[in-house]
C-alpha cells in the first residue's frame, strides 16, 4: 500500500516503456518493485534471506 500511495502522490507511471527505464530511471519502477515484494518468498524453498543481514535479529 506503501508503493501505491507513493505512486498516486507524485503521479509516478509504475509500468514504463523500457526506453523510458533506460534513459531516465535510477532505480526500478514501482510495479517492478511491487512485483519483487508480491514474489519474495526464499523461505519457501529453504534459502536464506538476501537481505537478512539488513535487519536487527530479536
């Protein structure tokens, strides 16, 4: 909801062309960024988080 709200507040496209992407993006899109969080499940297979290094371990 984080990503949508983002979008909907600075008029963001989410899906771009890809000469768009190339020639004026720095970072991905939005629904490529939601499609990563929507998709990243390494658990499920067993594997270790990429980025679990990142967060503080309770």
């Amino acid at each position: 909801m984080a990503f949508v709200k983002l979008q909907t507040d600075v008029l963001a496209v989410p899906r771009p062309g890809l000469v768009y992407k190339i020639w004026r993006e720095s970072h991905p899109p939005l629904g490529e960024r939601i499609d990563f969080a929507n998709d990243y499940r390494p658990w499920r297979e067993g594997q270790p988080l990429t980025y679990g290094d990142r967060f503080k371990k309770e």
